[in-house]
C-alpha cells in the first residue's frame, strides 16, 4: 500500500524533483505534475521548464519579441509563449 503525503512532504517531493528535471521520463513529469494538483501546490515558474502538451523537458529558445518569450518542445513541435 502506498504511504499518504502530507502537504509538506509533497512539497519536498516536487522541489527535489525539478532540481534535475533534465533527466526525468515524461510519465514522472505528470505523476508530479498530478501530485501537486491533488495537493493544490502551485507550480509557478516551475511549469515553464516542460512541455504542456507531452510533459517533455526538451524545450529550446525559439527568440523573444515584445517581451514574449517562445519556446519550442523538440518532441511534439508544439509552440509556447511566455511572458518575460
């Protein structure tokens, strides 16, 4: 039986998550990302770092235009844009 996590020990969990996140499988990104949903941690800058589409960490740079930052997931092609 899996062990019950507080609000606090979850968000241990996420922080030492995304100090390597580089590394991490897709399916590790969404249990994560559905751990702090079922906690209601907010990811904040956090969820810049993959893909919303797929949940890969393969993003690059495409260029930043008019304070808007877009990035490109190498796996799905999926363009994002961020406000910097």
């Amino acid at each position: 039986m899996r062990e019950k996590l507080g609000r606090k020990q979850a968000e241990e969990k996420i922080g030492e998550f995304f100090k390597n996140i580089k590394e991490k499988k897709q399916e590790e990104i969404k249990k994560i990302k559905r751990l702090a949903m079922h906690h209601n941690i907010k990811l904040k800058e956090k969820r810049k770092k993959f893909c919303k589409y797929c949940y890969s960490s393969k993003l690059r740079v495409l260029g930043i235009k008019n304070k808007v930052k877009r990035v490109e997931c190498e796996n799905c092609g999926r363009i994002s844009r961020w406000k910097v």
